[in-house]
C-alpha cells in the first residue's frame, strides 16, 4: 500500500498533465475551435461588435453566464383602442386552449374547464399589461360567446390594477359578440373603468363560469374600437 516517491511524482505529473489538457480544451471550446472569438449566446448586454473579423486578442470578452428574464411586453394603444387576443397570454389553471367554436379571432380562445367560482374571484387568473395615450374613461368589450342560456357560462371576473373584481357578463347565446357588461351589486351597465390615466395598466380576467368562451379583448376610450379588422395591438418591452 505504501508508495515509493517516484511512484508520487509520476501521478502527479500525470495528474498535472490531465488538468491542462481539460483545461486547454475549456477554453477551446470557448473560442469555438477556430481561434476567433465569439459572441457567446448567453450574454445579453454584450455590444454588437463593429468589425465582423476582429482580432482574436482585443475583442473577446468573457461574460459571466447570467441569464436575464425579459421584462413582460406591454399591449400599446394604437388607433384608439388595446386589442388583445386572450390566448395570447398563457393560459392559467382550468383555462383550456380551443378552436372547436368556429369564427373566433386570432389562434382560437378560452373557456374555462374548471369549477364555477360566483363567490371566489382571483382564481385562474389571466394578466393583460397595457399602455393607454388618454387620461380618461375606458370601455373594455370582450369577444365572448356561450351557449344554451342566457345566464349561464355567461360571466368572468374583471379588474384594472388591483382595483376590486367586477362580475362580467354578457347575455347573448350562441353566437360570438361584444356584448360585454359590468354587474355591480345589480348595477348593470356597459363595462367602462372610469377615469383611467395614460400609462400602463393591467387588466386581469379570473375564472366565474364553466364554459364562457373568450376570444378577444378591446380596451378603448371612445367605446367603439370593436372591428374584426382592428389589429392586435404590438406588444412592446417597456
Ligand atoms: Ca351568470
Ligand atoms: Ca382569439
């Protein structure tokens, strides 16, 4: 079991030999085998480079390899209205992803699969960042549809920013529409959040009735921003 001195100086040099040898290859493989540098994929914040061939020794430049998250995007206000196809969100909980209700906009829509919840909003909740131009009132018209009853599968909670959850609500069966309408305490009337500043806000969904189909939302001042030519607003990183 005891080893001679020599016997230790030999794995140790061999053992040196492995080290630099793995070593070498790191850094080969670093500079992609040609001996030019490049831009790694993970740095984010690295400048673009001015020459497309620079020399190997001045331009490379080792980043630690931090991912960032990108910021949400932010639906912008163009033409007087936000539009916002809501599967262009992801989807949360019971809200299923479906096309079979022909005629919708965008991808297709979403209905929620889950339990009725009439008592509990902020469940399944869906999140909708938006930028507006005007400090003003604003109408929110959700392309929805549901069928058989006019007061069932008809409804979904709403909010603007942490604000209270508003019941919501249309009555018209079996075909997609506009229609969309606030119940406050039996107060109903059109779906408008009043005096609504420019600058970004969010609008979140979460789930009240079983099998209310939402295909599209339409965010605007005037009230009338309900084309199906209207396109979805850009999205943009603030
Ligand atoms: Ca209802
Ligand atoms: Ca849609």
């Amino acid at each position: 079991m005891h080893r001679r001195p020599i016997q230790q100086l030999r794995h140790l040099f061999f053992f040196a030999v492995v080290t630099a040898v793995f070593l070498s290859s790191i850094v080969a493989l670093l500079r992609n085998g040609s001996g030019q540098p490049t831009q790694s994929r993970f740095a984010f914040n690295q400048p673009a480079m001015a020459n497309a061939s620079p020399s190997p020794a001045e331009a490379f430049t080792y980043l630690p390899l931090i991912m960032v998250p990108e910021a949400p995007c932010v639906y912008m206000e163009t033409d007087d209205a936000v539009v916002i196809e809501i599967e262009s969100v992801p989807a949360a909980e019971d809200w299923q992803f479906e096309t079979s209700f022909p005629s919708y906009t965008g991808n297709g829509y979403y209905v929620w699969r889950g339990p009725e919840q009439y008592g509990t909003p902020g469940i399944g909740v869906l999140t909708y960042p938006i930028s507006v131009t005007k400090s003003s009132d604003y109408q929110l018209n959700i392309r929805n549809s549901h069928p058989t009853n006019p007061s069932l599968y008809n409804d979904v909670w709403v909010r603007l920013d942490n604000g209270p959850w508003i019941k919501s609500f249309s009555n018209v069966i079996n075909a997609w529409t506009y229609d969309f309408n606030f119940d406050q305490g039996g107060n109903l009337g059109a779906a408008i959040f009043k005096n609504v500043t420019a600058g970004i806000h969010t609008i979140e969904l979460s789930a009240r009735s079983a099998g209310f189909r939402l295909d599209r939302l339409v965010f605007s001042a005037n009230g009338s921003g309900q084309l199906e030519t209207e396109p979805e607003s850009p999205c943009v990183v603030p």
